[in-house]
C-alpha cells in the first residue's frame, strides 16, 4: 500500500518542471512511478510532434477534457481500493446533471438545485451500497443495474430530450479570469479532497482495510457493511459532480450524456497503479490516468488522427501502461 | 543426487541466502530446519525453480543445471508440495492429478483412462476416496495425499515436502509418515521441513539446520531436541515454555463468563470462566467446534442459545465491534486469510484495531498511530525493513507477532488466541509465549485455542477439551498430562470408534 501520497497538483507541476535534464529526484519519482513516466513520455512525444500541443492553452484544454473522467474516476478509486467495481458512474453522472437542470428550470434556486443534483448522485450510490452490502449482490451486478436504471431515470425526467442550463449554472463550465478552466479547478479540488480522504480518515484508511482482507478487516471491528455505504455513496456524489461540471461545459444536461464515461473512469484508476483486487491505489494515480487518456486524446487529435484509430491507440496504451506497472513490480 | 553449492540469494532489504551448502541423496529423509525468516522457504523455491540463485549453483547427479521454473524442475523429477495445496477444489482426484496433461483421444479429455492411471496412485498414498470424486470433498490430509499423488505421477525423485504435519492431526501425521517411509524406501529422496522437533527421529536421517540465511549444521537425525535448538537459535532456550503459573492465589475475578452457548449441529451448552491473570487452554481434535466456539464468542458468528459476558456485561450477539468494546480480541487461526492485511504495510496493520480510537471526526491521528506502531514493533521485536514494509514479505512469525501486536496496542482485556504459534518457528514462539506471561502479569486474560498439546499443557493454568462441539472436561494444570486431554478429547461416547473421528477442515 502507498505510504505517502502526494496532492495531485503537486504530482502535476512535476512532471512538467522534469522534461529537460532531470536531476537526481525527478528520476526517482519517474522510476517509482510507472504511469507517471509514461505521461512524461507522452507530452514530450506530442509536443515535439505537434508545435500546438505544448501550449498553455492547449494544456488547458487538456485538463478541461480531463476534468469530468477524473472526478468519475477519483470516485471509482475509493470503490476500487476497497475491492470493488462502480459501473455506474457514467449513468448517475447523467441522471444527476438531468436533475440539476429539470431543477432549475421548474425555478427552483440554482444553490438549492445543485445540492439536491448532488443528493441525486448520492442516492444513487447508497443504493448500490445497500445492495452491494446488505443485499450481498455482488459489486459488479449491483452497479450494472444502477447503470440501467439511473440512464433511464435520466430519459424519464427528461423525457430523452437535453435541458438548456441557466447560465448562473454554466459559468462552472466557462473560465476564471479569462483563462482559467473552472472544470481544472474542480478536479484539482476534489483531487485533493480524494487524497485527504485517502490518506487522513478513517474512512480512507478503512478502504485499504477492506479491499485488502475484508475478512481481517471485520475480525478487526470494522463495520464493514455500513463503511461499503460509505464508499459507494462517495462514488455517487463524485458522480455527481462530474455530471453537473459536464453539463455546465456543454450548457445543458443531457439525458446520454457520459455513456461509456464508467469504463474510462477504471481505466483511468488501474493506469494509475490500482489494483482491481483491492488494497491498493492512490489519487494522484489515478489523476495521472486521466491525463494519460486525455493527452493522448487530444495529441491524437491535432496530429489528426482518425477518431476510429484514436480508439485503437487508446486500448494499446491502456494495455501497455498496466503491463508496464506490472512488469516493474515484478522486478 | 541434488546439491546445492555456496547459494546465495538477496532480496530487496534482505540477505535470503548467505551461501547454502545442501545435499540429497537417493532414499532419504532431510529435515531441513529453522527458524521462520531463516531461508528454508527460499531454499527450496531456488529448488523448485520459482527463484534463480544470485550466486553459487545447483547440480543434479553431478552436473550443474539451472532450474528456470516449474518446467525444468518437472523435467528434473524435483516435485514440490507448498503449504498452501495447488488443487482445483471443483475438479475431481483424477483431473486434479493429471491437470494439464490429461490423456486425450480423439482431442477430447479420456476420463476413463485419467481416472483408470490414478486409481494405483491413490491406492500408493492410501487414499480411499475414488479418483472421480471433487476434491473439495476431501480434508486437508486427504488433499495432501493427492498433491503426494499428483508428485507420484510426474516420476518424481526429489520430493520437497514444506511443512507437511503443521496442518495434520496426530493419526493423520503417522498416516504421512508411513507414506513418506515407504517412498524413501522406493528410493526417493525427500527433503522435509517441520517445526515439531519430535518428528525428527521418527522420520529424518539427516538434518540440516538454516540460520539468518547461512547453513549452521548439519547433524543425524538422532541428535537431541536442546543440540538442534541450540543450533536453530543460536543459543540455548532455557524453557521452552516460560508460563509462571500464577495459582489460584492470584487469579482475579472472572473477565469472560460463557454459559450454555449453541448452535445446531456446531456446538452445544458450552460454558466456561476464564479470570484475570489466567491462561485458559482449549485443547481438542480438529473439529471438535473450537474456533466455531472462539469466533462466536467474539460476536463473528451467530449462536443460538447461550450469553457471553465480559467483566460482568451481557455481549449482545453476532457484534465484534460491541465484543471489542467491552475488551474482547481475536486473533484467529488462518492469519494470512483473516488476519492479516498482505498488502498493507506493517504500521497499517498494527493500527488496524486502533483506528477508530486514533480517529476523531472521521480524521486519522496518522502520526499517532505510526508512533504507537513503531513502539509496538520493538516490544514484539518484529523483524522488518521498516514500518513501510508490505506485511506479506514478512516471515510467519513475524505475521503472527503483527497480528497479535494490533491488539496488544487496543487495550485487550481478553484475548483469544486460535493456534497462536501455528507455522512460528522456535524463537518466535517463545517470544509470544513471554506476550502471554506479560499479559496476565498486567491483569489480562487470555484463551488459547491449540493443537499443539505440548503447548497447551505448558502454557495453561487450567485446560478446557472440547470434543464433539462439547466441553468434554476441564482439567487443572497439574491433572493436564497428555493421556487426560487426548482421553477427553477422543470422548468415550463418540459414535463409532472414538479413535477415528472425522477430520475435517473447519473454521470457514
């Protein structure tokens, strides 16, 4: 299990101070870290093969496109840590920014509107939670279900039409001071939350517990049940989140919105060095996942790409960045 | 036939091998001794191949070879049987032994012919149970013997045994050895690895004591239980079992108070004191529904019938955290399936009970924890890397030490203790035998669920037996002599014959 774990912005300034003549420190973080060299690799790659990509706009840009898969995924980390699986983010994204914008446009207050969007999410998760721990469905099966039903409460309230978000809301999706990407902020924000919940509650450290040895865990008085509510309920509000900061990018919800998001969201936690049996994973990985498939994504895009290739690439690099984390485990 | 010449072997942080010198020969028993931490499980993983040496080389019938992986050792007749099985559960005998090489026709699995080729096998090993039957169906002796069964049918010469007695039971343990005895006999050479000192005459001819990685000795089979001590831990252990018995002078009033506890078809009426200041022993056959009792008691399981109370309050059931509470702990028997947390680190898991204490508000004293993490690990001399290091590159014994130190740190009042020194070396065990002492010295309880009867009977004011899910008697430390607990435990009105009873793996 990680020990000590660094706030992600900190990760992030990093690698972008390392990428001319690295001293001594820098290439003992890359060696540590297997994601996170290969993100290295990846910027300076398409910065030298595209004069756009290393601009301060463009890295921007690439944040923002981060953003909604990393606070997905930030959520999913605590589901994998604790040994479990969230296939249903993508969906309570929807459902969540859907119930944001039905909200505000039935007048009620944009504050109050955010919060049941967010109570939404939570619902959600606690859902799965009850199943996952009273229930005793198994993880995969309780959350494949909530993927059905909160897309289609999503259409339901929406009648399977977008709903135009007042811009009181959308401002979440514009920039601060003409440049920077309130999308960026959030995910830095809840990034950072990720990791004091990781690393300082008890809640946090109950995760590794569980994911680790449920039974160890249980034979040591943790309420195992009413803490995989916890972690469930998490992932839904996360959820949440990342449905309301997409909506406001797009200035509507949308009832399909963030299809498919789940499956990034994983492949954004396990790029960053989590194991899906459980006990292991750390923010800033998985932070460091998000980019990768943002980087590539966009890269992909300006050296113009096909978006079918583009899915090709995505699949290798998912594939290649793991065995990679493995093989220098092993060794 | 095999040797190995100046192996060495380092692992991060860890000098594993320090230039091993080991030898086999055709048809005969080498004890391979030592305690946990001291190389003989990297030994004969460099035998078996799932570890290249860094220096020095294996030679087999005189030439040098270099065992890659589990081919190589194959191809050298080298078989080994790990203490945790590699069986199919779901699968049958017969698959199982042949998996992976069953006889085809026609592309299709020939089941007759798999199942015709095992049964000489299993009749070899003394097995009963037909080769179509799955082997979730058979005990942990039995599986034993179908691994033995499965070295048997690759033409094994070298047969490398780790631990194979730790999990039997005494009638099961002569079973194995008469297997053993015959397969020497036929010319096999097996090394064997044991931490029950009186095995060695019985079976051994030849021992070869490890210490910190380097080979110490190497004497007959005959030499005397305090000479191999000596050389396993480098200086001589005055008691084995260093229990000052406190008399009923000193007991306290009672801590834990069961009465009438039951469950259908587990266990019945079981009721018993256990004081401050005491160590009462629970002896028994495998079976006899002790860790059933152990973890009902804790409030893992559910009881039908019956109260557990703790210094005089009424545990509601089926409640750890309520049992925790009031001063109860539990370390239970499988400690890597339910003890431990592997890929945590050691100061994780020495704060594991202690978290919610060290929490205020949902935040974690991180600090505080380590700290008392870090006190814990001297006292138990732990030996590790450091508090970072993952908890499951640790030696068995030092699991243990951490298991038991989570609650040390929490306070415990009662401590239940199931199999403590299962698995521990020598050392080791001692050392948590002086926990024990120290304790009941401070007023705690603490119950001892054990196999071991020597243990029990050295360690214990006062020895529960538990036969049949039933309390079958209660012996003083001075009544407690082997023939008592083993007459209690074998029970007199045991259906059938008292001596055979069913084993069968219990726990979970």
């Amino acid at each position: 299990m990680a020990t000590e774990m660094q706030p992600g912005s900190r990760m992030a300034a990093k690698h972008t101070g390392g990428s001319g003549g690295p001293p001594p420190w820098v290439r003992r973080v890359l060696l540590d870290n297997g994601a996170l060299s290969a993100l290295v690799v990846m910027v300076v790659l398409m910065a030298i093969l595209s004069g756009d990509f290393f601009s301060t706009q463009n890295l921007l840009n690439v944040g923002v496109q981060a953003a909604v898969t990393a606070i997905l995924a930030f959520g999913v980390t605590f589901v994998i840590v604790s040994g479990g699986i969230d296939l249903s983010v993508g969906s309570v994204a929807a459902f969540s920014a859907i119930t944001l914008g039905w909200l505000a446009t039935e007048g009620v207050p944009t504050f109050l509107a955010v919060v049941l969007a967010l109570a939404a999410g939570m619902a959600c998760g606690f859902v799965n939670g009850m199943l996952i721990a009273y229930g005793k469905l198994p993880p995969f099966v309780a959350t494949l279900a909530m993927l059905s039903i909160a897309r289609g409460l999503a259409l339901v309230v929406s009648q399977g039409s977008p709903i135009l978000l007042p811009d009181s809301i959308s401002w979440l999706g514009q920039t601060l001071g003409e440049w920077l990407p309130v999308p960026v902020i959030v995910m830095v924000v809840i990034g950072v939350v990720t990791a004091v919940v990781l690393q300082r509650t008890y809640s946090g450290r109950v995760m590794y517990a569980i994911g680790g040895n449920e039974e160890a865990a249980r034979l040591s008085g943790i309420r195992v049940k009413r803490q995989k509510l916890v972690i469930y309920t998490l992932a839904g509000l996360f959820a949440a989140v990342a449905g309301i900061v997409l909506a406001s990018r797009l200035a509507s919800a949308q009832p399909q919105a963030a299809s498919g998001y789940e499956l990034d969201a994983i492949a954004a936690v396990v790029i960053g060095g989590a194991s899906l049996a459980g006990g292991v994973g750390k923010a800033s990985g998985t932070l460091i996942g998000a980019l990768i498939l943002a980087v590539l994504r966009n890269g992909l895009n300006l050296l113009d790409v096909s978006a079918f290739w583009q899915q090709v690439v995505i699949g290798a690099v998912i594939a290649l960045a793991v065995l990679l984390d493995t093989l220098r485990r092993r060794t | 036939m095999l040797r190995t010449e100046q192996i060495g072997k380092v692992f991060p942080g860890v000098v594993a091998l320090d230039g091993v010198d080991f030898d086999l020969c055709q048809g005969e028993v080498h004890v391979l001794l030592g305690e946990n931490g001291a190389g003989k499980s990297t030994l004969i993983k460099v035998l078996s191949g799932v570890h290249q040496p860094d220096s020095g080389r294996v030679l087999h019938r005189g030439s040098p070879v270099r065992i890659g992986g589990a081919e190589d050792a194959e191809r050298l007749g080298i078989a080994t049987i790990h203490q945790e099985f590699n069986l199919v559960p779901e699968l049958s005998i017969a698959e199982n032994i042949f998996l992976g090489r069953q006889p085809r026709r026609f592309g299709f699995v020939d089941r007759k012919r798999m199942e015709r080729d095992a049964a000489p096998l299993l009749q070899r090993v003394g097995v009963q149970a037909g080769p179509e039957t799955p082997v979730r169906e058979l005990g942990i002796a039995g599986r034993q013997m179908v691994e033995i069964a499965k070295a048997l049918s690759l033409d094994a010469k070298v047969l490398i045994m780790d631990e194979p007695t730790a999990v039997l039971t005494a009638s099961e343990v002569d079973r194995l050895f008469a297997i053993v005895r015959r397969l020497r006999n036929e010319g096999v050479g097996i090394v064997f690895i044991t931490h029950h000192l009186e095995e060695i005459p019985a079976l051994g001819d030849r021992v070869t004591v490890l210490r910190d990685g380097r080979s110490v000795g190497q004497v007959p089979a005959s030499t005397h239980h305090d000479e191999l001590v000596r050389l396993m831990v480098g200086r001589s252990i005055e008691q084995q079992y260093p229990r000052q018995t406190s008399g009923d002078a000193s007991r306290g009033k009672p801590l834990l108070r069961v009465a009438g506890l039951s469950r259908g078809g587990v266990f019945h009426d079981v009721g018993f004191e256990v004081h401050a200041g005491e160590v009462v022993g629970v002896a028994g056959l495998v079976g006899a529904g002790r860790t059933e009792v152990a973890r009902a008691v804790f409030g893992v399981d559910r009881y039908e019938a019956g109260t557990v109370e703790v210094d005089g309050r009424r545990l509601p059931g089926f409640d750890v955290t309520a049992a925790m509470a009031a001063g109860l702990g539990l370390v239970p028997e499988d400690r890597k399936g339910q003890g431990l947390l592997p890929e945590g680190s050691v100061a994780d898991n020495l704060g594991l009970v202690t978290l919610r204490n060290a929490s205020r508000g949902g935040w974690v004293d991180r600090s505080g924890q380590r700290a008392a993490a870090g006190e814990m690990a001297n006292r138990l001399a732990v030996r590790m890397a450091g508090l970072d290091q993952q908890a499951r590159t640790l030696s068995g014994g030092n699991q243990q030490k951490v298991v038991i130190g989570k609650w040390l740190l929490a306070e415990t009042r009662v401590l239940i203790l199931d199999e403590p020194t299962r698995g521990v070396d020598v050392g080791a065990k001692v050392e948590i035998y002086q926990l024990v002492n120290e304790l009941t010295a401070q007023g705690h309880a603490v119950l001892m669920i054990s196999s071991d009867l020597p243990e029990v009977l050295g360690m214990s004011d006062r020895v529960l037996v538990m036969s049949q899910g039933r309390i079958a008697g209660e012996l003083s430390a001075e009544d407690a002599t082997q023939d008592a607990v083993m007459a209690l435990a074998v029970g007199t009105s045991a259906p059938g014959q008292g001596t055979t009873t069913e084993d069968f793996p219990h726990g979970h």
